[in-house]
C-alpha cells in the first residue's frame, strides 16, 4: 500500500526531449489552458459586459462599428472597418494592401477624433500608423463562398445550410492579429499589470472575440438590407456554430524561437497540469462522466475538422481511428480508482498515435478545472533577468548544459546538406518572414537564426579546446558570435520546455508543426494546411456571443456539441 | 516620432545585425537601445553613430583585447557595445570593491545600460563615470550629473565603472515610450535593410508557402 501512494505521487512531468519534438508539437490541441479560454472564463466570471455604440453600414457594409467590452475596472472597445473588396485583391499573404475588414483594439472608449485618426489608419494597416491609445491592431477577408450563401439564405427568408457552414467554420479569417507595440501600438509592458492581462495574449484573444460578434452583426446587416421583408434572422445555434478563421503563414512560426522562455512557460504550465491530474489515486464518478461526455465531442469535433492537404487528410484517419480505439477502452475501464489517468494514458502511450495521445493529455484536463486552472498565471514570461549571460559560468558547465539539452543536435552531421538544407530568411517585402532552399537560392547570407541546434553544435565544437575552469566571459570576447546561443543553453537550463529539440532548418521540416503547437496554446481547432508552411485554423467556434457568456454553465464550449444533443 | 519600445528594440537589432554584429551582440546592442530609449537618452542617435563609425570593422579590431587592467582595444577606439557586453559578463568583478576601467572608448552612453544590468545581478546600484559625467543606476532608475553636457561625447579618454551606495533622492524612472526623430530612424533603416533578401518571384511564391488562392 505505501509503496503504491509513492507511485501515485511519482509521475513527473513528461521529458522536455519528448514533448519537444516537432511531430509531437504539431500534434498539439487545445486545453483549459488554451488563450481563448482562459479569457473566456474570466469574462464570464467577472461579468464583464457589452456594447455596440456605433453600427454604421452601408447595404455592401462599408462603414464602420464600435463593440465595447466592459470588465470591472475599464473599458475596451474594437474598433471595425468594413470595406468593399475587389476579388482580384482579396489575399491573406502579408504582402496584401487591401483587406474586406480592419481593426483596432483600443483602450476605452473612443470619441470622435479618435475615429477620425484610425480610419486614416488602420484601413492601411502595417503602411498606416497608432498610438499607445491602441492594443492591437489586424485585419480580415470573408470566406466568399460561405458569406454569399449565408447572405443569399437569410435574404431569402431560409436558414444556412448547417453543412455548408460546417465545412468552412467561419465567415471571415483574420490574417494577421498584432500587439505588443507593433505600428506604434501599446507595449505589453503597459498592460502587462493588469489582472486580465496576465495570461499571454488576452488583448488580442479579446480583440478575436469581439471581431467574430462583428462579423455575424454585419452579416445579418447585409443580409437585412438585400432582402428587406423577407429577409430572417440567423438561426443562434448556427450563429453559434461559427467561429473566426485565421489564416497563418511562417510569421508565426519564429515567435517561439525566439521567445524562448515564453514558450517554456506555456508548455511547462500544460505539463504541470497533465502531472497533476496523472497523479490523482482516484476520479469521482462525475469527473468520469465528464471526461466521457467530452471525448464523445472531440470524437465529433474531429469528424468536422476537414482538410484537403494530403499531411493533414493522413492525420485525421489516424486520429479518427485512434479516438474510436480510446473510446472502446474508455468504454470498458475504470475511470474511478487506482490512478486512472495515469494508467488510461500510459495505456494511450502505448496504443495511440502523437495526435490521439495529445488529445487526450488536453481532454483529461477538462474536469479538473479546480486543479490546473491556476496555471495560466505562469504563462507569461516574467523572468527580466533571464536576458543575461553569466559569463562567470565555467566553460565545463555549459558544455555539460549543451549535453544535456542538445544531444539530439550534437549527434547531427551538420555538414550534411540535408540537414541544413533550408534557411530562414526576410523579404524586403513587408518583411515577410520565407523560408527557402539554402543550397538553390541567394539567401544564407540573410539567414535568421532560427536553427538553435546546429548553431549549439558549432558551439560545442568550439569550446572543445578551451580549459574547462575559464570562465564564459573569456571565451565569449573572442568568440561573439556564439553569445547567441550561450544565451540560449542558459535559459534552456532553467527552462527545459524553452527549446524545439528537432532540426528546423532540414529538408523535411515541416513549419506546419510549429504554427499548430503555437495555435493550441491559443485555443484554436480545426488545423487545415493549405501547405507544409501554411494553415488555416478556426477560432472560438462554437463559444458564447458576449450576450450569452453568463448562461455559460462550464467553458467547455471548444467542444461541439455532441451528436446526441444535436439529433 | 514616438514609437513603442518594441518597435525601437526591433529596429535596433536588425540595425545591429545589418551593420554586421553577430547575432547575439546584436540582440544585446537592441536592448541597450530600449533600455537608453525609454530613459528619453539618446540611445537610438548614439547607435547609429557607433555602427557607423565601425561598420566593415571586425569585432576584434574594437573589443578589449583582454579583460585585466585597463580594458582598452588592441588600435583606436574601444565599441562601447563590446566594451559593455563584457562587463554584463564580468559583472562579479564589482563586488569584490573592484572597478572595471576601459580606456578611448566611443559613445560611452551605450556603455550604461550594460552596467545597469550588472548592478541588477550584483543587485547593488553601480557608477559609470567619464570626463565629469557621472551616471549611478539600480539597473532600473538612474542618477545622472552632468556640469558640461558630455553625456552624448563621441568618445573618452577613461570610463570607470564601480559599485555605489543605494542613494536616497528619488531616481529618474523609466518610462514607457520612445521618441525617435526621423532622420535617426532612417539611418538605422539602411542598416537594417541590409538583413532583407532581396525578393525574387520564387520567393514570392513559394518562400512563404500561400500559393492558392484566397478567394474560397
């Protein structure tokens, strides 16, 4: 018996050099953990309310909106453009100049002048310019085909086909969402105290939440001045259905690179949370229930998760396949006693792909809210300090730190031209983050250093014949260019979830893995590739509108609702 | 203009970079920036000027060439970037009472963020000084006397760094914005310029991976 209440206290979190694989992160999903809910819960908890001061569109919906969040202690309002597109203009690349809708988010309430300023502005977006008044700043395109058959049913007195929204997710997908000071924005360090801004991302998880009320608003606006009289109401359980697409390219993928410590803390914080509940002795009957209710959703959840990209098509049968296989096991286990989860995902460890057993790390989260809720607090990255070399570290140290946390890339041949056979590069064209072919293309030249691994290799080889009692500091004033990655070795011995340990710049990276995991952390579902470096996601599909957050029971609205609550 | 501190750091290190720094000097000459930035110094201006007076120069060419005695470069002027990246590094130096002195070092302002961070690791205030400029900093506030208006000098003779007593009058607080006037932002642009590639009609297309349509 005692030896048994060690083993239930004793599982730790999962290795760094297994989560931390490129296959595994891309095969990351949502959590309670995730941006989106977590915002989401405080919303609900602290009853923030909502306004729509402005609402002013013409019958093609150019004008312009004012939505107005308000939590306990202020106010933030987005701020909506709606413009009229030409289709040969409409693209989500970075490199476009025209987009169906732009946004702000800004902090209080706007008056007149200050509309007269961004609409100067923000329509421009990256060519235009904002102020520390302003959280963030991004734009949207509709997904034509569904906003004209949307439009076309509700002008026509009919319903949406529930199918054809099904098969898209959204209306509109933002392509690119900015804070943290970009364009003249507000720094995060400016917001950073407030309690709502303490998890990562909240600005502009909010700025996504109001953005997806604005868009059935206007839809139904467009809707209403096409058909007049005859023209309906969307249905709220089909409005409900849609989320907010995004449409992402690499820009996204750098960011966890280079926030190394950030990044540790989003995936240090999700395993703490799979520890914890791994070592729970027993489950109540109601957490059972509430786990099998919820894998009966994300069973329905991945058969409307479509993609016409070989990679992900391969995927979703795996996973498709494999959440049956969980629930026939799930079917027959006891949930309740002798550490169930422990042993349901040690048998998952054994039985299921990265996907399925990913998916099931988020699901055995979702009923033990009491338990890891609290570890968003530990998401963003506090650590002022962890900028600095200590160049007093002994040369001895960091080559054991460069053992430990880089054997994976000391065992690579880095001359070989597969593994180096991309470089990450930026176009002078809106500065674009690319990535293109080394060994074929002008760009080493312009290399960004995003390949951690090979770049710790060549730092272990050149401290191959230094005096392992040096200090750091000598090393590094003949060897500046590896203080980049010293640097990093530092932070990754402090934060072992800092560092991808998989090669990003060889020939079969796929840069697909790093947008997902960075996208599960924001909560998004329904990952759709449209290349290896390129996806399409769905956000707060299927959440509350900010009128029906107070009747929300529990926040497990990521989850679609089950087939047996559909029929 | 006024910009946000990201903005600065952002176009300092690709500044940095483009001016042929490596990487991690770089990020620590963009921070420097911020850090400068958002005391209202002249960190933006001085860069500039430090990347213009040693671009195609090797770092070697302008570091210290040995870190006991006097720091000074092996010829010419010492980088205050180098200069100040190595004293973060010997930071521990200073508690021991110990002072760090470089000698014909350019910029020294760009000196005084590193020293900063310093005195945040040795977690005691520290005192940069030249010519009759004397600057004490906690890491985060600073004090500055300056008679002779030589906090923006080109270049000193002799800079000393030492750790100082905590002092008691209220320090000058950092804030949240920088101003950057136009034409130092430019000079930093054709530094930074220089880390973009060029883009061709197969990067277009296929470095950032769209390719399809977007009107689906």
């Amino acid at each position: 018996m005692k030896l048994q209440t060690e083993t239930s206290q004793g599982v730790s979190k999962r290795a760094p050099e297994k989560v931390m694989r490129l296959s595994r992160l891309g095969s990351f999903h949502q959590s309670r953990l995730s941006f989106m809910r977590i915002l989401t819960r405080r919303m609900t908890r602290e009853n923030w309310t909502f306004s729509r001061p402005v609402f002013a569109f013409d019958e093609k919906g150019v004008g312009h909106a004012v939505y107005c969040a308000h939590t306990p202690d202020r106010t933030y309002s987005l701020i909506a453009f709606g413009h009229d597109l030409p289709a040969d203009q409409r693209s989500d690349r970075v490199i476009a100049e025209r987009w169906d809708s732009t946004f702000t988010l800004f902090d209080g309430v706007p008056d007149a002048s200050d509309i007269a300023r961004l609409e100067q502005n923000i329509p421009l977006q990256e060519a235009g310019r904002v102020t520390e008044k302003e959280l963030s700043v991004s734009r949207a395109n509709r997904s034509v085909r569904l906003w004209d058959h949307v439009v076309s049913h509700l002008a026509a007195g009919t319903q949406p086909d529930p199918e054809a929204i099904a098969k898209v997710g959204y209306l509109m997908r933002t392509t690119a969402v900015y804070g943290s000071g970009k364009l003249g924005a507000a720094d995060r360090e400016m917001i950073a105290d407030r309690p709502e801004c303490a998890a990562p991302f909240q600005i502009e998880m909010l700025s996504v939440f109001l953005t997806r009320t604005y868009v059935r608003d206007l839809v139904q606006h467009v809707a209403d001045q096409k058909g007049g009289d005859k023209a309906v109401k969307l249905n709220a359980d089909i409005a409900r259905s849609m989320g907010i697409g995004n449409s992402t390219g690499l820009g996204m993928a750098p960011f966890l690179v280079n926030h190394p410590m950030l990044f540790n803390n989003w995936v240090a914080a999700r395993e703490e949370a799979i520890a914890t509940v791994r070592n729970l002795a027993i489950a109540t009957s109601e957490e059972a229930a509430a786990f099998r209710d919820l894998l009966d959703r994300s069973i329905v959840s991945a058969d409307l998760w479509h993609s016409a990209h070989p990679i992900q098509i391969d995927k979703l049968v795996q996973l498709r396949v494999d959440l049956t296989k969980l629930a026939a096991h799930v079917a027959q286990a006891d949930l309740q006693a002798a550490q169930p989860w422990d042993r349901l995902f040690s048998w998952a460890e054994s039985a299921l792909g990265e996907d399925a057993q990913e998916c099931l790390a988020s699901l055995m989260l979702e009923p033990y809210g009491a338990l890891v809720d609290h570890l968003a607090d530990q998401m963003s990255d506090r650590d002022r300090h962890a900028f600095r070399i200590d160049g007093a570290m002994r040369v001895a140290e960091l080559r054991a730190i460069l053992e430990r946390a880089y054997g994976w890339a000391l065992d690579i041949d880095w001359a070989e031209k597969e593994q180096c056979a991309r470089a990450w590069y930026v176009s002078a064209e809106k500065l674009e983050p690319r990535l293109g072919e080394r060994f074929e293309e002008p760009i080493a030249a312009y290399e960004q250093p995003l390949a951690p691994g090979r770049d710790a290799a060549a730092l272990y080889a050149a401290l191959q014949d230094e005096d392992g009692a040096a200090p750091l500091a000598t090393f590094l004033l003949a060897h500046p260019e590896h203080r980049h990655s010293v640097r990093r070795a530092q932070v990754v011995n402090r934060a072992p979830y800092a560092e991808i340990r998989d090669n990003t710049i060889g020939s079969d990276l796929l840069p697909i893995d790093m947008l997902r995991c960075k996208l599960s952390f924001f909560g998004a579902t329904h990952f759709d590739p449209r290349s290896d470096r390129w996806v399409r996601i769905c956000m707060f599909g299927n959440a509350p509108y900010p009128e029906e957050l107070q009747a929300m029971k529990d926040d497990s609205w990521s989850y679609p609702p089950s087939a047996r609550d559909l029929s | 203009m006024s910009h946000s501190l990201n903005e600065i750091e952002a176009q300092a290190k690709r500044a940095a970079r483009g001016a042929g720094l490596p990487w991690g000097m770089a990020e620590e000459a963009a921070r420097a920036t911020r850090w400068l930035a958002s005391h209202d110094l002249a960190g933006p201006a001085l860069l500039a000027d430090v990347l213009t007076q040693n671009d195609g120069v090797a770092h070697a060419q302008v570091a210290p060439a040995a870190l006991d005695g006097v720091w000074r470069a092996p010829s010419g002027p010492l980088c205050p970037l180098a200069g100040g990246a190595a004293l973060n590094d010997c930071a521990d130096r200073l508690t021991a009472n110990k002072s760090i002195e470089m000698a014909d070092v350019s910029f020294p302002l760009l000196v005084l963020p590193f020293a900063a961070w310093a005195a945040l690791h040795i977690k005691q205030p520290v005192r940069l000084t030249w010519q009759d400029v004397e600057i004490d900093t906690d890491g985060v506030g600073i004090w500055v006397r300056d008679p002779h208006s030589e906090i923006n000098t080109d270049k000193t003779a002799m800079l000393i760094c030492q750790k100082t007593e905590t002092r008691q009058e209220p320090a000058s607080r950092p804030g949240l914005r920088g101003t950057v006037a136009s034409d130092i932002w430019a000079r930093l642009d054709n530094f930074a310029k220089r880390t973009y590639a060029p883009a061709t009609d197969a990067s277009r297309l296929l470095g950032a991976g769209a390719g399809t349509s977007d009107n689906d």
